[in-house]
C-alpha cells in the first residue's frame, strides 16, 4: 500500500488527478490538499510516499512547499513531483532546485503521470529498503566492536583470574598446614577464618574464568521479577543506609521472567551501585525502580523493562556514548577521576554482556543534572 498526497488549489485538477492514481495504482491511499500549507499539515500526521503538487497555489505555493518539505529530515526524502502549466526551461529548472524530483507540465497525460510516478515510487523503495540496510549493518558493526571489546576483557580476566588460582591455591596449602601444625587455639581460628577467606576468592575467580569463557554456570530459572529485586535490594539495605539513600519500589504487579537468576541480580546490583555513587552529592538521593510489561513490535511479542531511575548528577558528557565500553570510569585515580571513590569501568560492560545473554538490551533512557534513567529490556 502506499500513500499518496495531491496538491492542487483546483478541484478539476484534483479529481482528474485522483482519478488517473485511482484507477492505476489501486492500493494506494489517496489524500487531498488545496494548498502548500495544508498539505503541509496533512504531512504532520500521516507521512507521504510520494506528493504531486500544483505549483501557482494561494497561501503556500508548491516551490515553498516543496523547500519546505525538503528541509524536514523525516521528510526529505518523500519524492515531490511538481505539476503545472508553467513549462519554460527556466520555470521547470527554478522547480528542481526547490528540491522536486520531477517535473510533469499540464495538460497533464495520463501515460506520463503513471509511468513518473511508478519510477519515483520504485527509487524511494529502493531508498527504504537501502536505509534500513544500512541501519541494520550499523547495528551489527556495534554489536562486534562491542563483542570484540568484551573478549578482550575475557582474556585478559581469563589471564589473571589462572595465575590468581594457582596462588591462592598454594596460599590455601600452607594455611591448611599452619592449622595442623599450630597448638595454639587462637591462631587455629584465625587460620580457619583464612581458609574461608581463600574459599570465597576462589570462588570469585571461578566466576571470572566463566565469564572470559563466555560460559554460564547456573541454569536459567523462572522467577518472579519484583522478588529478585526485592533480594538484591535486601542484599544493599546496609550500603544503602549509611549513604542515606531512599529507595522507591513497588513489588505489586506480578512478573514472571525466565533469567540467569545470580547473573542478573548482578546486572541489577551494578545499576543500583552506579545510581547511588552517582546520587552521593546530590541534596535528593533518591533511586526508584519501575518495571513492567509493554509490547514490542506489530507482532505482539512481550517484553518486560526495568528502569533504575536516580536524582544523581548525570553521566558526563565526555563518556556518555561509551559507558558499555570496558575500562571507562570517572572514578578512581587511575582514571584521574573522582579519587574518592573506586571504579574499575567493568560494571556497565559486564552489565551490558549479562542483559545480551538474556537477549535483552539496555540504554540510557534519559541522563542530566537532575538524575539519570537507566532503561532494561528483557524479552517475556
Ligand atoms: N546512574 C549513573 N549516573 C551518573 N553516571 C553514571 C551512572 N551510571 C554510570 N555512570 C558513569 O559511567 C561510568 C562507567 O560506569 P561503570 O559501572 O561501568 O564503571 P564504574 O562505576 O566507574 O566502576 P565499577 O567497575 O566499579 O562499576 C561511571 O564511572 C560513571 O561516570
Ligand atoms: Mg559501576
């Protein structure tokens, strides 16, 4: 189906053009207009595929219309094909430069008006479809910089997080035979509390060996999404209190979602972290979370957001289109940052991969002075 506009400020001319379009391109959707100005309007609410316009017209004539359209991103490339009486060189040439794609001089043929119009549509088809092209390449090419990124990040854990392994590995040896040596009850305690200390560090760096190996040690659960946020903000109730931070959350609608449950309170955690370092200045400091159900897409699919929505300070400009990128941070010394705080730049990296293996996205919703809004998608 497409949608097509006629301009002309005289209603014979308007029939007999409506009835040329009418009866050779029977899909199409016809709309009418009398003037640039109120064609103009037209186009505001329905867009256009393509426009024949009169160019001698009251109000608006059709060279302003057409300058007009011509300057609206959204619009300039809708082809406009101006029609009129006037046919010298000099007139028709003043039409191309308004922007027209071309141009048919009345008495209009019925033959002409088809076949102009067939060839305009089919360029602005073609037009379409190499856009979206386009855009979809654009979007893969991010996605591999991104993937690419990550698996630098993965090696460079995996590096580490070996040679990290087989120290505390030797560490744990020798606590273990300081325990079975030592008589004194004390130290024996002290001892155990260290073995205890290297179990959870070689837990940590199992987690990250997994990570660099892209590999996912707990299966994918159903849960209620209001009660994994409800357990990570259990989790942060202490971290949250001591920099008297208020939370807002409302666990009343009932959602259900199939996730990683460990890896995604992790991606949840990651936001709200964020959020409250980002909130520590602020004269409000205030962290909601919304979430809820929408639909995706003509085809009805379910999706479930979250949004993690803070009074802090904003994101930096400098940084805010590379957040996602590992190692980028404003906190911290090394990043000659906000040295009162710690940041690595992992958290939103790690965040972004946990949200794709859920096959969700994730984006800055809104950032400024008043606070940021972090928005999460997953697929239900
Ligand atoms: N809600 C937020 N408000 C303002 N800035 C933010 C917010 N979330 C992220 N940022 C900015 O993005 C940067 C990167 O965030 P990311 O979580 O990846 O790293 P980090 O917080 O600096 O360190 P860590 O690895 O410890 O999480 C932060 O340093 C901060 O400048
Ligand atoms: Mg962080």
């Amino acid at each position: 189906m497409v949608s097509i506009l006629i301009v002309d400020d005289s209603d014979v001319e308007c029939t007999l053009v409506r009835s040329i379009i009418a009866k050779n391109f029977p899909d199409s959707v016809i709309s009418i207009a009398h003037n640039g100005q109120e064609a103009f309007n037209l186009l505001a609410k329905s867009p256009a595929d393509i426009i024949l316009s009169d160019i001698m017209m009251p109000v608006m004539d059709g060279l302003e219309f057409c300058r007009k359209v011509k300057n609206i991103p959204s619009l300039k490339d809708v082809p406009v094909l101006l029609v009129s009486s006037l046919y010298q060189l000099h007139e028709k040439n003043e039409g191309f430069e308004a922007g027209a794609s071309d141009y048919i001089v009345k008495p209009i043929e019925t033959d002409e008006v088809v076949a102009r119009v067939k060839v305009h549509l089919s360029i602005k088809q073609n037009h379409d479809e190499l856009k979206k092209l386009n855009k979809d390449l654009k979007a893969a090419q991010e996605a591999l910089i991104q993937s690419e990124k990550m698996s630098a990040v993965g090696s460079l854990a995996a590096g580490i997080s070996h040679e990290f392994n087989n120290i505390l590995g030797m560490l744990k040896g020798y606590v273990q035979l300081s325990q079975q040596k030592s008589r004194i009850e004390e130290v024996k305690s002290f001892l155990s509390v260290m073995v205890e200390l290297i179990d959870r560090g070689e837990f940590l760096v199992r987690s990250m060996m997994d990570f660099s190996k892209g590999s996912v040690s707990e299966n994918k659960q159903k849960v209620m999404l209001p009660v994994l946020i409800k357990k990570v903000l259990v989790l942060m109730e202490q971290m949250l209190r001591s920099k008297c931070i208020e939370i807002e959350f409302s666990d009343q609608t009932v959602l259900e979602i199939e996730c990683y449950p460990n890896q995604l309170s992790q991606a949840f955690i990651n936001f709200i972290k964020n959020a409250m370092e980002a909130c520590e200045e602020s004269s409000i400091k205030k962290i909601k979370i919304e979430y809820g159900k929408f639909i995706i897409g003509t085809d009805g699919k379910e999706s479930a957001y979250i949004r993690f929505i803070d009074t802090g300070s904003g994101i930096p400009e400098a940084i805010r289109n590379r957040i996602f990128d590992p190692f980028v941070t404003t906190k911290g010394v090394i990043s000659g940052g906000d040295k009162s705080k710690s940041g690595t730049g992992l958290g939103l990296t790690i965040t972004y991969d946990i949200i794709k293996k859920h096959n969700g996205d994730v984006k800055v919703e809104k950032t400024g002075p008043d606070g940021t809004t972090m928005l999460v998608c997953l697929p239900l």
